[in-house]
C-alpha cells in the first residue's frame, strides 16, 4: 500500500490538490481559483461544475507535478466549505441551479418566519445551530421553490441535495454515468451544519424536513468522517491513475483544522484565519449546549464514536484584506497589509467592523453591515490597515469570551491556521487582545491535513490519533505584551462600534 494520501480542499475561492507524507508534511500541492457569483446585494452563489472542475484541475496538476506517483497514493481525503448547498438532479448529473454559498443571505426573511412559527428553540436543541441563512437548510428550499418543476421532481425522488464534499464523492465515484457505483454521502460534521440534523441521535429530523418543506429522499446518508466510501471510477478525464483509489475521509473545513491541529482531547482550542474567522473548542463526548449563541455540533465521528465541539464563527476575516486589495485597492498583496499596519503604533482611534454579509456569533445579526467609526482627518492607509487586522482578532475576542463563559474551560492557548495565519503581526496583535498564547505550527495546511488524516487512519496509513499528535511541530508561540488598562480601552471602543454596525438593513 502507498504511503501517501492525497488531500482535496474545496474552500470558498478556490479548490486546492495537497499531497501529504507520513509525517504530515506537504510533498506538492495546486490550487485553481473559480469564480463568485454576486447576483444580487447580500446574494452568493457558486457554479457547481466550476467547483467541480476546479477540483479536478488541481489534482490533475499535482498529479502532472511527477512528485509522487499515482500507484503511492494509499487514499483520499476531501474537506470543504460547509454548508453551501448543491442541489442536481441524479439523472443527468447537472444542476438545477448555482450553489447557494454560505455566505449568502438571501433566506433572511424565511429564517425570520420559521422564528415566527416557534421553531427556534426546537432547532437549537436538536440541531445545536440557531436559525440563520447561514445554514443548509433554507437555501435548499429556496432553490425547490424558485427553480420551475424543482419541487415535483424532487418528490419524484429525481433530485439530491448535498453540500461540498457529497457532490465531489458522488461525482468521484461515478455520478450520473454509473448510479451502480456512485455513493450519496455526507459526513457527520457537514450532515451537522445543515440545521435538519438531530446531532444527539444522529438522524435527519423529520419534523424539521416536513415544517420546512424538505423532501426526505433528496438528503445524503449521514457517515462517519474516516471511512471508505467508494473508489475512484474509471474514465474520469485526467484522474484515470487514480482508478479505483479508495475516498476514505470527508469532513467540514473547520472541524478538519480542528482535527490537522491534533485537539483530540477536551478543552482544547484552534482557530482558523481564512475567508470568515472560525473558533473551534473540542468538548469530547459531550455536547456543550451554548447559552451565548455559540454553537454545538459534530466534530468528526470515527467508527461508531462521535467526538462533539462549539464553535463561533466570524464571517469575514481574510475576505477584508481581500477587499482592501480588490475594491478600495489600498494594498496589493497582504504582505503590503501586514507592512502598513506594522508602520503605525495603532489605528488612531478608527475601528472597522467587517459585517459584510451580516455578524456572526455571539451577535447573530443578520441586517448588520460593515461600517468604519472614529474617522479624523489624520486618518491614512495605514491606520485603516492596522484597523482591519485589529477587527479581525476583535471578533475572535468575542468568540473566546463566549467560549469560556459556555462551557466552564480557561482556555490558555490557542492553536491557529489559514492563510493569514502567516502574519506575525495579526497573531501578535490577537494574543495581545486575547491574553492567551497564541501556536501556530511549522505546517499551516492543517484544514486539508486533518482531511487527511481521517483518510489515512480508514486505511491504516496511520495507526491511532497518537501517531498523529507526534507528527505536530510548533513554528513559533506569541505571548502578550500590551498593558492590560489598553487591552481594556480598546475592546471597549470595539464593542461601542459593533453597536453601530447592527441592524442596519431594514428587515423584509
């Protein structure tokens, strides 16, 4: 059998092909960027066959590398971008309609009414999500009743519904031109952000499914997190070495960087620094039940245990330097960021609040916009990128906050990954607001080396989570260095301006 494992993370902007070693460490890797769909105000959406594509490009550029050959591939890992719904139908293959991204809000006004109808309560308890947009479960019936004929074909049984990774397994393992082989799969942390999962008993809710007008047979069976689901089928254009090699992980972006970051035991904390801002605490067996608007799910499941956490997440992180540099043109690199927030002792006084698409946790407010307070007229470029790095370890703050408060913990570090992870000032500036250490590890792919090695422990590429944990090395711990009075002053001023930012849009 290979040794190696290849790991596919579809994100959302862009899907990458990482080849992982025994060790952990990254061998090669290629990543193709797709397009994003803004229809309308507040609306995201993704072409599926595009991500698809994508996909497929990365792995056959990995592959075209030579850096490993096929035949020593043992397996493959998938991690995604949670939520964001896919709707096709299995005769053709195609979908009816884009993906509905996680980001999109267009399901507002549907989430107002299910609140109005005294679900809200009921979602949370068996779900562990409260009702917002953000989830699956909306976007899919917005898709049944605005897309002709999609409903009768649906109850017809023509139609499945699956997030990320279920359409990758599906098309991997044959899609349309082999029904025979295809598998309709989805793991236990992506089956748990769809708010239709009961995360207690393991099962789709089918009061939740009836009440929000879900036909049951569109939706996945809901598997383990390190499993063999099927094989690689033959005459895949471009993935023809990889024939027949076994897809033996999926897990939800988050909870993959949770599990790459080797917090196998209770208590301990990761967060993850990519387009939106996400803060994962392992909680065990147990799940915690968030009086703070957190929220409580399925880590991975690993034959028949399933391991819980809590999680807040901020909705843009990484997506505000993306806006510096693509809208406002402030920057040209997040590097330049980094340097121009680095040229000023402080943002002089301005804060930046990223609610682009709304706020997340612990506010959940879904008619927040983004907004910047405290304007003078000495304010520069500097002072705003300084501003952005700060509003993106402010919103952690909170989530901490709620973190500890909920479930009893003092959390004394925290493990951090992602794309801005690289920034020495961003983490400098997190710990100092957060009063913790702050370890960033040597290998910062965690989210696809977590997919990884769900993948590899299905097929015995490694033994136990204890072979995992002795593969982590540390890059560099940050440690607070901020008077505490300023500590205060300026979370102060932060929670002054979130006020400002919520509920700015008129609800529908």
């Amino acid at each position: 059998m290979g040794t190696y494992v290849l790991s596919l993370d579809q994100g959302t902007t862009s899907s990458r092909a990482i080849v992982f070693d025994k060790k952990g460490n990254v061998v090669g890797k290629a990543q193709n960027e797709f397009t994003q769909i803004y229809p309308e105000a507040g609306w995201v959406e993704h072409d599926p066959m595009e991500i698809l594509y994508s996909q497929f490009q990365s792995i056959t550029g990995v592959l075209a590398s030579q850096i490993v050959n096929p035949k020593d591939i043992a397996c493959i890992g998938i991690t995604n971008q949670r939520e964001t719904t896919i709707v096709w139908n299995k005769e053709t293959g195609k979908p009816i309609y884009n993906a509905i991204v996680w980001q999109c809000r267009r399901t507002a006004s549907m989430c107002e009414r299910l609140k109005d109808e005294g679900l809200g309560e009921y979602i949370r308890s068996k779900t562990g999500l409260v009702v917002d947009a953000y989830f699956s479960a909306t976007k899919i019936k917005w898709i049944l009743d605005n897309v002709p004929g999609a409903m009768s074909l649906a109850e017809q049984g023509k139609l499945l519904f699956g997030t990320v990774e279920t359409w990758l397994i599906w098309n991997l393992t044959g899609g349309a031109s082999s029904p025979k082989t295809a598998v309709h799969v989805s793991d236990y942390s992506n089956a748990s952000r769809t708010m239709l999962f009961d995360v207690d008993n393991l099962c789709w809710d089918k009061m939740l499914c009836e009440k929000i007008g879900i036909p049951m047979n569109m939706l996945p069976e809901v598997v383990p997190s390190s499993q063999v689901y099927g094989k690689v089928a033959p005459n895949i254009i471009g993935l023809e070495a990889l024939e027949g090699v076994p897809i033996s992980g999926a897990i939800g972006d988050q909870t993959a960087a949770l599990f790459g970051q080797a917090c196998f035991k209770a208590g301990m904390a990761k967060n993850t620094y990519g387009t939106g801002c996400f803060l994962l605490m392992n909680t065990g067996d147990k799940r915690v039940k968030s009086k703070n608007n957190l929220l409580s799910g399925i880590a991975w499941g690993i034959g028949d245990k399933v391991e819980y956490a809590i999680e807040g997440s901020a909705f843009n992180a990484g997506s505000v330097i993306k806006w510096l540099r693509d809208e406002l043109h402030i920057i040209d690199s997040a590097a330049r960021c980094d340097e121009l927030a680095k040229s000023v002792p402080d943002a002089n006084g301005i804060y930046m609040v990223p609610a682009f698409t709304g706020l997340g946790a612990p506010y959940w407010d879904m008619y927040a916009r983004g907004c910047i307070v405290g304007l003078t007229r000495g304010v520069n470029n500097a002072h705003i990128c300084r501003a952005v790095l700060e509003s993106i370890s402010f919103q952690v703050v909170d989530l901490l906050n709620a973190m500890s408060e909920d479930s009893g913990i003092e959390i004394f570090d925290v493990r951090v990954d992602g794309g801005a992870s690289v920034s020495d000032i961003l983490l400098q500036i997190q710990c100092d607001m957060l009063d913790v250490e702050v370890n960033r590890p040597k290998i910062v792919e965690t989210t696809a080396l977590g997919a990884a090695y769900l993948a590899g422990l299905a097929v015995g590429v490694w033994k136990d989570q204890e072979e995992i944990a002795n593969n982590r090395e540390v890059d560099k711990i940050f440690t607070p260095s901020i008077d505490p009075a300023k500590r205060d002053k300026l979370y102060a001023g932060w929670k002054k301006a979130v006020t400002r930012a919520m509920n700015w849009e008129d609800q529908e």
